[in-house]
C-alpha cells in the first residue's frame, strides 16, 4: 500500500513537472514570436532616389511585390539588406518565418525626402466639438419630486448630438436653448456614436422650477496649451504628437474647426515620482493673437495651418529621419520654458519600430541638468517637442512615465508625418 501510494506520488510529480516544462517552453516561444514580429515593422518607409540599409536579423525571408505586377524580389531577413526605391510607390512585403510559414504583410512606402521646421513653441490650443459631446447622463428632481432620468438607456457617455428636431447643433447652450422651449413636446435628435449614426426621439421633463431638461452633462470644446511640433514650407503644421481627448470620456473629441494663439508659460510645476509637472501658461484668445488654424485632431497629433511670422522660431528646415535611420544614444528635445524655444538633451534608450501604441515608439530619458532642475524630466505641456538626433528631426514628445519623469515617450516623426 505505502509503495503504490509513493508510485502515485512519483507520477504525479512527474506530470506535474511535464506540465510545467511544456508551460515554459509554450511561454518562451510565444515571447520569441511576438520579439520577431515587433522587429519587421508593419510600416516601413523608404526615401526616394537613396539607398538604404534595414536590419532586421530574424530568421524569415520576404517576397516584395507590387500588387499590380508580376515583378518580385526575394530577400533574406537574417542579413542586413540595402534597398534603392528610385520614386514614390508603394510596395507589399510577405515575411515566411524560417522560410515557409506565413508569417507577416508589411507595406513599403517609397517617399519623397521631406524637410520641415522643428518649432518646440508654446501655444494655446482652442478645439470646437463636431457637435455636443454626451459626458455623462443622470438624474434630477422632477416636478413631481420624484427622480427622474430622461436620457437614460436612450444617450450614453461618448455619443455626439449633431442635430435636435433638423437643426443643426452649433453648440451646448443652442441645445439648451432648445430643449427649454420645447413646451413638452418630445424631440428628435440625431447621434453619432462611434461610427454609427442613428436618431433617437427622447422626452424632455421638467424640473422643480419648472424647465424642461433631458438629464445629461455635455461639452463642447477643450482648451489648454500645447507644443508646435513642425511646419512645411507650404505652412502646414503639426503639434502634440498625440490628439486631444475629453478628459471626462477619455475618447478622443471629434473636431469640427479649432484655433491656435500666443501663449506665455508664468508657472511651471516640477514634476516627481507619482506627481507629474505641468506647464501653466496665459493664453491670448483674441483675434490678433491667433496664429494658426487646426482642421484635423488624430491620434498621431493635431494638424492644420500656421502663420509662423510672429512666432520664436530658433530653427531652419531640416530633413526627417525615418525609423531605421534613428540611433540609441543622445538626442535633443526643443520646447519653450521660458520666452524662446530652447534645446536640451535627452537619450534615446529604446526604439519599438512596431509598437501597438503608435505614439510609444521611442523612449526617452532626460539628461540635461538645467531641464531637470527646472521641471524635474518632461511634463504636462510638453508634448509635441521635437526630438533632434545628427541634425535630423526623429520624432515628438508625447508621454511621461509618471513613476519617474526623467523618462518618457516619443512618436516617430514618419507616423506623425503620415496623418
């Protein structure tokens, strides 16, 4: 009896063990998979006219075509490739792992070489909503004095009314308007949710004091101070190197026209280990200080046109560096402190060409003493700096790890480029 119950024991701590082997193996070559997928970028960009080196060093080779002709080169990924695009054209790239297995589809963009100006100028950024954005939707006293909750169940956070019975809604206090002269009667709205649009019909009740409400918290627009990342010499601009999301919904906010002014910062929190810093600045929002126009909010940034003749730009136009192109080691940042935009360096200590967070590209560490006396590493304010290596604009500021501000984030120049 003692024999066998020892055998069972044996066996199952032989399977016990088998099972934990198989685990580990499982998780190494899951981990060895996912290392060799992030090192062949989904995206690769080349420059037009310029021969080119990519290393990748996996064990893969790769069929590169164009979809619309039977033309196509086979290459190694294990060895260091130099690729020449003669013009701009677009390109498929098929990745067999060892050879055989299909692996991976990457597009290869040809582009002409691009030269924009590094800016790191401070400005205030005004958005307008594409409509109202739903916040939140809640109760209040009716006039009952029971509780009472109109848009329950029928708007939620994130929703975008655009119009109310036909009419189109510029802003929250035309909505207000009108749902305190509905007399009662119920109401159409148009929504746009997600990228679904729909019409609801919803009945307006009235409070204690008698005015008709629907029971919901809206925005309309979002304000704060930013950072010019480049313009082209056509006037076209980018900024922040991230878009501008609601800070109740997190999402970001739909944009329908916005506007760019002078900015002063007169404060600057330093940031610290779980508190990150913030720049504080006055912002002119008047007509002579409006210096740009923004059209677009994405994730990638905030881009429209800009009138560059009274701003302090300390740079002239430089080429942009693509992903392969960027080196670990030192670098520059370019923001605005105080009066003029400023160089400080920084290092790059790692660079994720394929990240599943395309503004977590390149990570950074703040080396320069007089920018970490000042601010303590990157805060709330700085994103959209510029990022300077060999005379090369690389990237833009976009994050700071707030459990050590030293160190933060950037987007690669070629994803912000490519709005």
């Amino acid at each position: 009896m003692e024999e066998n119950r020892m055998e069972k024991r044996k066996r199952r701590y032989r399977f016990f063990l088998y099972i934990s082997l198989c685990s580990s193996l499982l998780t190494l070559g899951l981990v060895w998979v996912r290392d060799v997928w992030n090192k062949v970028p989904s995206n690769i960009h080349l420059k037009a006219g310029v021969e080119q080196g990519l290393e990748f060093y996996v064990p893969a080779t790769a069929t590169i075509y164009k979809n619309e002709e039977q033309e196509q080169v086979n290459v190694d990924l294990n060895q260091e490739l130099t690729i020449y695009g003669e013009a701009e054209d677009t390109y498929t790239m098929e990745v067999d792992l060892f050879g055989f297995i299909p692996f991976k589809q990457s597009e290869v963009s040809v582009i002409q070489e691009k030269k924009v100006i590094p800016l790191g100028c401070s400005v205030g950024i005004y958005v307008q909503a594409d409509g109202v954005l739903v916040i939140d939707t809640g109760e209040f006293i009716g006039k009952q004095g029971k509780k009472v909750s109109p848009a329950k169940n029928v708007l939620k956070e994130g929703d975008y009314i655009y119009k109310i019975n036909q009419k189109t809604v510029e802003s929250k206090e035309f909505l207000m308007d009108e749902i305190a002269a509905c007399n009662g009667e119920s109401m159409i709205l148009s929504v746009r949710r997600d990228d679904r649009n729909f019409m609801v019909e919803i009945q307006p009740l009235q409070d204690q004091k008698g005015e008709y409400k629907l029971g919901i918290w809206v925005r309309d627009n979002a304000q704060g101070i930013g950072t010019l990342t480049f313009v082209d010499e056509e006037g076209n601009f980018g900024a922040l190197g991230h878009g501008i999301n609601d800070i109740d919904t997190t999402n970001l906010m739909e944009v329908k026209q916005g506007a760019l002014y002078k900015a002063d910062i007169i404060s600057i929190t330093k940031g610290s280990r779980g508190t990150p810093g913030e720049l504080t600045g006055v912002i002119a929002y008047a007509k002579k200080y409006k210096v740009g126009d923004i059209f677009q909010n994405t994730k990638r940034g905030v881009y429209g046109f800009l009138d560059i003749t009274n701003l302090p730009v300390q740079e002239e136009a430089m080429p942009i560096a693509l992903k392969q192109e960027i080196k670990l080691g030192k670098a520059e940042i370019l923001c605005t402190l105080t009066g003029e935009p400023t160089k400080y360096e920084v290092e790059i200590i790692a660079i994720q060409q394929e990240n599943d967070n395309i503004n977590r590209g390149l990570e950074l560490k703040v080396t320069d003493e007089r920018l970490l006396e000042t601010t303590g590493g990157i805060i709330q304010g700085m994103s959209g700096s510029p990022i300077i290596q060999d005379g090369k604009l690389v990237g833009a500021v976009t994050h700071v790890l707030v459990n050590d501000p030293t160190r933060g984030y950037g987007i690669f120049i070629e994803n912000m480029i490519e709005h």
